[in-house]
C-alpha cells in the first residue's frame, strides 16, 4: 500500500495537543534528548521506525546499528527525509527533518558503516516503532 505523501501542517497548539510535552521540544522545536535516555538507543527489535507527529515510515530496523553515541543510528532513511544545514550550537551540520510534515529528526554524519558510510542519528522521541507483523500505525491526513 502507497504511504500518503500529502504534506502534513499544523499549529504549534495541534501539535501540542499531539504530542507529548518531551516529543513537541524536540520534534517541533529542533531539540535534542540526552545521549543514552531515549526508549530506542538499545532497541533491537524488528520493524519499521515512524514519525511521531504523522505516522510516516522512516527507517528500518535492518538499517539500524550500534553507533555507540547514545543515540538511534541508521545507515539510511527508508521514507521520505530533507536535510538542511544547521549551524546553531556554533557548528556546521546537517539536519534531517521528515520529509512529511517537517518534524525534526536529528542530524547525518558521514562516519558510519559501509555500504553508505552516513550515520542517521535520530532523536527516539521523533520516532514511533511498529514491530514487524504490526499493522495501523497512525498515519496523518493533513
């Protein structure tokens, strides 16, 4: 089934009301969890990672690895992402935001694994996980 690519806009209140207080700072606000507390930094089942403002799908746990940074890492976005260059905290980097609905996700880096040699490293409370065999993750219309 064709995931619904319509782009996804709400108000800061809607999303407010969406998400969790934790979720709407980093997700919406381009804030970061603390290394090693986030509910899937160690998570290792199967299955496809969502976004957590509009249900899209983003990574997938067989391109999930252990970076040793304490948070999510992927080799490559499943779904749709964009990536800007971020220069706040006095850096260069590039940030990957849901190509959906614009929700931050985190930051790429080029130091990860072969075969793409770039690290996805991704906020858990961005995400919402959907084991394998699940169906009806929340999925946004607009």
């Amino acid at each position: 089934m064709a995931e619904d690519s319509k782009k996804v806009t709400r108000s800061d209140d809607e999303w407010r009301e969406k998400l969790t207080p934790e979720q709407f700072r980093i997700a919406r606000q381009a804030g970061t969890e603390r290394a090693f507390t986030g509910a899937y930094w160690d998570h290792k089942a199967q299955g496809i990672y969502r976004c957590v403002c509009c249900g899209q799908p983003l990574f997938e746990s067989s391109t999930k690895y252990d970076s040793g940074s304490g948070w999510p890492s992927f080799t490559s976005p499943l779904g749709d992402v964009d990536e800007h260059t971020d220069t706040s905290l006095g850096m260069t980097r590039t940030e990957v935001v849901c190509g959906r609905c614009d929700a931050h996700l985190g930051h790429v880096f080029p130091d990860g694994p072969r075969p793409t040699g770039v690290r996805y490293c991704i906020n858990s409370a961005s995400l919402a996980f959907e084991a394998e065999g699940e169906e009806g993750a929340e999925s946004d219309e607009g």
